[in-house]
C-alpha cells in the first residue's frame, strides 16, 4: 500500500503515490475542479484563514483508555480537567487537510479518517510500539517526502506515522 501525501503545490495535493491507479484520475479531477472554484470564488481582499487545527475529537467506546492509550504511546497528553492542565502542544511543521474519496485505499472499510502524525525518527518509534507489542507495518519505500508506517489505534482507528524528508 502506498502512503505519501505530497506537500509541496499545497495542501490538497496528492502525490501519485498515494492513490491506487482508479484513484489518481479522481483526484486529479477534483483537483483541478477544486483550482478551478478557487480562481472564480476569489475576492479582491484577502480572505481570513485558521491557524491550525485546534482540536481532534473522536468518538470512543472507552474515552478513559484510549486517551491513555495515546499518552504512553504518542506522549499526547490527555485533555485538560481545568485550564491550570497544559494541552499537549505539537511542534510546528506541515499538516495536511486532506478529503479523500470514499474508496481510497488507505482508510480502512467502515471508517471515515485516519491520523497522521510527524515523528522525528520513525525506525525509533516503530522499535518503541514493537516492543509494547503494538502492531506497525513499516513501509519499506523512502517517498520524495519522507517515510511512513501504519497502525491502528485499540479501536481500529488507523493512524499513518510520517517522518518527514529533511
């Protein structure tokens, strides 16, 4: 399976490499569809954009375990009971939005999402959830913009890990 998503042309692009053939031509066309809209849409001021994202928020059969779950695992701290309690700050980096068909390949059947996450040095992190017997598919191939692995979460939630190209 191939997992790379292209960063550089903006954040809606998709490298080649990371759709299935069937895929490509989809996203190619909704693409230029989408560059397209923008050009006819765009006002003659500049338009207000968000920062970044401020919050994702999962449902959860066990919203305890799998907060903790994530804390030991990702060092992601789990959602503050007060504003004294620091929220798990991410470092500053790219981050891709990026609405995928309902087919992709990527995306495990009966799920609508996955979390990407930027690590500094995945065979690390990778050697790390081995030995809490987590289980990560390693992608052997090193992609224009960096490496990735996959896994799910306990409750089947996929989450790519992506060391970026440096």
């Amino acid at each position: 399976m191939r997992h790379g998503f292209g960063i550089f042309g903006g954040a809606a692009f998709l490298a080649a490499a990371c759709l299935a053939p069937a895929d490509k031509a989809q996203a190619q066309t909704d693409q230029a569809e989408t560059v397209t809209m923008a050009q006819q849409d765009a006002p003659e001021t500049q338009r207000e954009k968000v920062l970044g994202i401020g919050g994702l928020f999962v449902r959860s059969k066990d919203p305890a375990a799998l907060s903790t779950w994530y804390t030991r695992h990702f060092g992601i701290n789990p959602t503050p009971t007060s504003y004294d309690d620091e929220p798990w700050v991410q470092e500053e980096g790219p981050t891709i939005f990026a609405p995928m068909p309902q087919d992709v390949q990527m995306i495990p059947e009966g799920k609508s999402w996955m979390l990407n996450l930027r690590v500094a040095d995945l065979d690390k992190m990778v050697a790390q959830l081995s030995a809490d017997g987590v289980e990560v598919a390693l992608d052997p191939e090193t992609y224009p913009n960096g490496r990735f692995a996959t896994l799910a979460d306990p409750e089947g939630n996929a989450i790519q890990l992506w060391e970026p190209a440096q």
